[in-house]
C-alpha cells in the first residue's frame, strides 16, 4: 500500500513539476517539494524503492529549478 501512495505522490508531483520549469511559474516547485518529502516517507517503508527513486529525483530536478530561479540561498 505504502508503495503504490509513494509511486502515486511521484507521478502527481512530476505533472505538477512540469508547469513548475516555465519561468514565473517557480513557485509551484515548493508545494512540488513538500509532495515529495511526503512521497520520499512513504517509499522508505516499502521493499522495493521505485517510489522513493521517483521522489527523489523530482525533487533534486525541483531544488535544482528553484536554485537557478533565484527560490533557494
């Protein structure tokens, strides 16, 4: 169960993030993040790790965005 929520918060995330790389529109990535993180707990519960790889990468694609735009110091 955990393991399909986790895969499941990573694929809303990914279509969230995607609008999220238009400029002025960086500020979708933060709600983009805090998915993530509830994702990335609920994958490390799990045997197999697709979800929290899923997580995880939308959320470094999601820091990496905001880092360039100017969101993160």
């Amino acid at each position: 169960m955990f393991q399909f929520l986790s895969v499941l918060i990573g694929l809303v995330c990914a279509a969230f993030m995607v609008p999220g790389l238009i400029p002025l529109l960086g500020w979708v990535n933060w709600a983009v993040l805090a998915g993530c993180v509830l994702g990335v707990i609920f994958g490390s519960f799990c045997d197999k790790k697709i979800g929290l790889t899923i997580n995880v990468a939308v959320g470094i694609v999601a820091v990496l965005r905001l880092f360039l735009g100017g969101g993160v110091f």
